[in-house]
C-alpha cells in the first residue's frame, strides 16, 4: 500500500515580462500574452493576436512568440511550440526568455542534453534567471546528476530566495539521496512559501518513508485542509490510518478520495483491506473485485480475494 515518493514537479515557470518592455499601447492581447496569471489557452489567443496584429518588431514581437510557445507548451503541442521559440530566437538571438522555454520543451521531450544546452544559453545572457538554473536542475536530475541538480537549484535560490519551486525540487533530490533533515528543511520552507496541497503530501511522504506516521498523517489532514476536493491527501492519510490500526477512520478517507477519484485502483484495494479488517466480507470482496477490474493482476487484491474464498 505505499505510495512512492513524487517525482519531480514540473517546472512551468515563466520569465515571460522581465526582459519584454511594457508599453501602454499594448492593449488587452498584450497583457494577456505576457500576463503571469493567463492560461495556457489565453496566453497562445492573446499572443496569436499580438502576432497576426503586425504591430509589434524586436524583442516585443520575440516576447509574442515565446509566450505563445509556453502556452503551446502547456497545452503539449510541442512541435507547434518549437516553431514558435525558434522564430523567437531569430528575431532576438540575445533573448533569454525564449531559450529557457525552448529547453523546458526538449525536457518535456527527454532530450534532457538539448535542453541543458538550451539553459546554458538562457544563463549566459541573463546570469539573474532563476527559472534557467532550476529548470537545468530538473534536466540534471532527469539524467541522474544529482550534485548538479542541487548545485542548480542552490543558484535558483541564491537568486530568488523565495522561489518555493526550487525548493521543492531541492527536496525531491536530498530525498532521493535519503538526505531526511535537508529534505524535510527544504519542504517545510516550501511549505512557508506556498502552502498548497503538493507541498503537505510531499513533505508527508518524507515523513512517512522514515516511519513518523503521525507527522505524515498530519500534513495529509492539512493536504486535505487546502485542497478538501482532491483525492490525494485522502487516500494518503487513509493509507497511514491503516498502518495505524485506524480502520474505520482509513475507510472514512477512503470514502473520501473514491468519491473524488473513483478510478483509483489502489483506493478501491485498500478500502477493501479496511473493510475486511472490520468484518465487512462483502464490502470488502465488491473493492478488490473492483480494483482488479480497474488492473487486472493486482497481486494484493488476488490474495485477498482467495483469503476470503472469492477467487
């Protein structure tokens, strides 16, 4: 029943309005392309509009282009978002921006070498990018060099000491190198600086692999208190309740995280491991039934069927 340590977050992180100068003849499309708050949806019509427009030259049409590109990113049209980023670097060869989006597309593609390439170019026309070192960190790790990643993420920090991301990531690293205190100091700091459901579970799930339970079920309940709608802290703290012994209060979360996520293999199995611990037989054998028509072959769920003498 454990769940594995989150991998890296990805980075989508935008260096979209510091080197694009703002003007007040912009308008609405242009806010709307280098707006920090725009979607992905919004950001490639705002941009296609500034575009198409023809009213923009140098590094304000670059900036229409390598917005547009992430937003493409974001949508995983990443051939499209290519196009877009290579205009962008043609039209200002010295644009940082564009570089650090086209390397986030060649990670999205796994070509982490190209894109390191890509950060090294972003860095060296603007040494103060954070996002630049903490995306060649992802790209780092992806390729197992984990004292480069910490190295890049320590510079996206020194640069931007409240980047909660690079933080996130840092932890991720110091976990994967069991490094506990780092990791744990890494995503309570997380945590100070955005609160949100991921930050809870991750630094919960480092609690939970060095057996501090009720820690874990506490950042759970508070991964639950932020975000009450999304499966994940319920069937997390569900999942510790069980190794406590709680099995009314696992099936109460189970309950929970199936009514928001009701294709979760591992909810149904072990909700019917909390049933069959209270004596609820059938209960229990319509949840593994369920998780193995769900993933056929679920060892835990086979077991526990033959236990009961459903299979």
């Amino acid at each position: 029943m454990r769940v594995q340590l989150s991998l890296m977050a990805l980075l989508a992180m935008l260096a979209l309005t510091a080197t694009v100068p703002a003007a007040a003849e912009g308008g609405p499309a242009w806010e709307a392309c280098v707006g920090l708050s725009s979607t992905p949806d919004e950001r490639v019509k705002a941009c296609s509009t500034v575009i198409d427009s023809n009213g923009e030259t140098g590094r304000r049409l670059a900036g229409a282009y390598c917005n547009r590109g992430h937003g493409l990113t974001e949508k995983r049209e990443f051939d499209a978002a290519l196009s877009d980023l290579d205009e962008a670097v043609r039209l200002d060869p010295t644009y940082a921006c564009a570089y650090n989006n086209r390397g986030r597309v060649y990670s999205f593609k796994h070509n982490y070498d190209r894109a390191i390439a890509e950060y090294d170019e972003a860095i060296k026309l603007d040494p103060s990018m954070a996002t630049a070192y903490s995306n060649r960190g992802e790209s780092r790790y992806n390729k197992g060099d984990l004292d480069g990643a910490i190295a890049d993420f320590d510079a996206a920090i020194k640069r931007n000491p409240n980047y909660a991301t690079a933080y996130a990531n840092r932890g991720y690293v110091y976990a994967r190198k069991h490094d506990t205190a780092h990791a744990l100091a890494d995503f309570s700091m997380r945590i100070k600086l955005a609160p949100d459901l991921l930050a809870y579970i991750d630094r919960g799930n480092v609690y939970r692999d060095n057996e501090q339970l009720d820690r874990a079920a506490a950042d759970y309940g508070d991964a639950i208190r932020v975000a009450p709608t999304d499966a994940r802290g319920w069937r997390n703290r569900g999942m510790i309740r069980l190794y406590l012994g709680d099995n009314k209060g696992g099936l109460a979360d189970y309950d929970k995280a199936l009514e928001y996520d009701p294709a979760d293999v591992f909810s149904w199995n072990n909700r019917g491991q909390a049933k069959m611990r209270l004596g609820d037989v059938k209960g229990a054998i319509a949840d593994f039934r369920k998780a193995l028509e769900l993933k056929p072959g679920l060892q835990t769920a086979q077991d526990s069927l033959r236990k009961l003498g459903a299979l």
